[in-house]
C-alpha cells in the first residue's frame, strides 16, 4: 500500500496512536541485562518482528524502530561501532515491513536515542562530532525505511541540536521529545517550555515536540502541559512510561494497568496532545485500552494538576510550588 508520511496522518487526524515501549518488552522476550538490544536485529528479527506486530495489532499509528541505543558512542561500549548503519538499518527495514503489511497507513519512526556522553565543557563531546555520530545512525534508518527521524529521550539543548541538525542533513524529517525526571526538568535543567521554544528556533520545523519517558503519567502530563501552553500551534508528543515502576525480585515491573493508561491517553487529549503513546512497561495489551480511549473521547477542558493527580497518581517528581500554581492550575478548553 501507498506509504503515509507523519505529516500526512497529522493533517487528517486529531490524535495519532504511538507504540509502546521497546526495552521492556524485550527483556519479557529474553532479552538479557547488559545487552544491546539493537543486536536482536540481526540475532533474533524475528522477536522484533513480533513486538512491532502486536502494537500495530492494537492498533499504533506509528511504531519505532529498535534502535534507541544505536550510535557508535553507545555500541562502542560492546565493540560494535562499525555496525552502527547496518543495524540502524535493519531496525527501520523489520518495522517497514511489519507498517508495510498492516493494510493501513502506519508510520515507522527511527528511534534515536542519546549518545551517552556529556558535552562540552562537562565531557568529551563537540555538537559538531555530535552531528557526524546521529548522522551515521539516521542514514541507515533512512536507507531502512524510516519515514520520520524519532528523536527521543534527550536531556541537554546541544545534544538536541546536533541530533535535529543530523536529520536536516540527511533529509529526514524528525520529531523531538525530551525526558523530565528532575523535579519538572531534564537532567541537565531544560524545562518543558523550554523544549518547544528551543524546538521553535531550529532552522527546519519538527513535525512534533513533546516529552517520553520521564517518572511517572502524572509528571509528564505536566510538562506536555507546560509545551501545549507555550506553543498550542506545535503538535504535541505524550508518550508516558506505564505507571511506576517497582522492584520484584530481580525484575523491574511498571504498576500501570490498561484502565490507567486509557485515562492518561484521555488526559493527553484534553492536554492537547496530538500523539499519544506509551514508554517503559508499556505492553500491547496496554496500547490497546489506549486505542480504544482515543477513538471514543471527545476532547474536554484542559485539566487542572489537581485533577490529573486524582485521575492517574501523584507525581512522582514535584515541581516547585510556584511553577504547579501557574501551569498546573491554568483551564484552557
């Protein structure tokens, strides 16, 4: 079938479905601690053939590539530097041909992580060698298929303009989302609006900005909230991990269930988010009760932190009382 660009599927619909996590899933297929997972795309393509299937199955609108940690900064670590286009390329290429049979437009999105290093004057890393690093990587998912660069997880402004400029200049477009898992900011103190005044100075647009990962549904729809606030004309990402995770015996697991996650996919909506998916902990069973939310609300008044904390949780990082008071409090329908 005819292939849809993220931008296409944007202009048709109000909210779009994104998959769920990648990592966790994984390690409930056998995936063992410590390895990489994007070697699994040449050992076992199989599995991942079958993790994007199940999302797609439940009815993604986009699913992303298995190749968060595939840069040779990272696969250096496991002596695989010089693999870094082959395996970004057989990431996109086993996710193109799960969209591609799925009898409806679906959208591969190239999963680029960050490099693992601190930048300049704190670490090693230039914003230039920085460019040459995300480049290699967004080539091969481009040669694999990808039809959008998928840059997730960051923390600090150099990183994520070296990996927007890499995508600019392989001539892929991009989207950027960021992790805030310290009392509302990233690691590295970016704030949410931040992130999208950032993203709104680039020399290309990205097609949406938002926020991944992070502690917990409750803190990341406050920093969405924060972006759609500053920037309402900006299509927004809200891909929340599935509820906290806990220790249990030697395994992580994440408490959210599905009725959790569909009432943070409704949250995301009245938020104002455009595309609304899951991270860490989050299972095709998960993204299903997303779908069906998606598909069945009708968009309501922009919620109060008060009502987004009774609906899925406290927060698990809290921001200053000053910054809850004036983005938390806020109603906008």
């Amino acid at each position: 079938m005819t292939r849809s660009s993220l931008e296409a599927l944007l202009a048709e619909r109000p909210v779009l479905l994104a998959d769920g996590a990648t990592g966790t899933n994984l390690f409930a297929m056998g995936l063992e601690a410590g390895d990489p997972p994007e070697f699994w795309n040449d050992l076992h393509p199989d599995r991942i053939r079958a993790l994007h299937q199940g999302f797609v199955d439940a009815g993604a609108d986009i699913i992303l590539t298995n190749s968060f940690g595939c840069n040779r900064r990272r696969l250096a670590l496991h002596k695989a530097e010089g693999r870094t286009r082959e395996l970004a390329e057989k990431a996109a290429r086993l996710a193109r041909e799960v969209a591609d049979a799925a009898g409806r437009p679906v959208v591969v999105a190239g999963s680029v992580g960050p490099t693992g290093d601190l930048f300049a004057p704190l670490g090693p890393m230039t914003e230039e060698e920085a460019i040459d690093v995300f480049a290699e990587e967004i080539e091969g998912l481009k040669a694999g298929g990808a039809d959008v660069a998928w840059i997730e997880t960051m923390s600090a402004p150099e990183e994520i303009r070296a990996a927007t400029a890499a995508a600019i200049r392989v001539g892929l477009p991009f989207t950027v989302t960021a992790s805030f898992d310290t009392a509302g900011r990233t690691m590295m103190g970016l704030p949410p609006a931040a992130l999208a005044d950032l993203a709104a100075g680039l020399d290309q647009a990205p097609l949406a900005v938002g926020a991944n990962c992070g502690v917990g549904a409750s803190d990341l729809l406050a920093s969405v909230g924060a972006m759609t606030e500053a920037h309402p004309e900006m299509a927004v990402v809200a891909k929340a991990n599935c509820g906290i995770p806990r220790v249990d015996g030697d395994k992580v697991v994440y408490t959210g269930t599905p009725e959790l996650m569909a009432d943070y996919a409704r949250l995301a909506i009245d938020t104002g988010c455009r595309i609304v998916g899951g991270c860490c902990g989050t299972s095709s069973g998960h993204l299903a009760a997303m779908r069906r939310a998606v598909d069945e609300h009708i968009r309501r008044a922009r919620p109060s932190l008060d009502e987004i904390v009774a609906a899925v949780g406290p927060l698990q990082s809290p921001r200053p009382s000053a910054e809850t008071r004036a983005r938390g409090g806020r109603r906008r329908g």
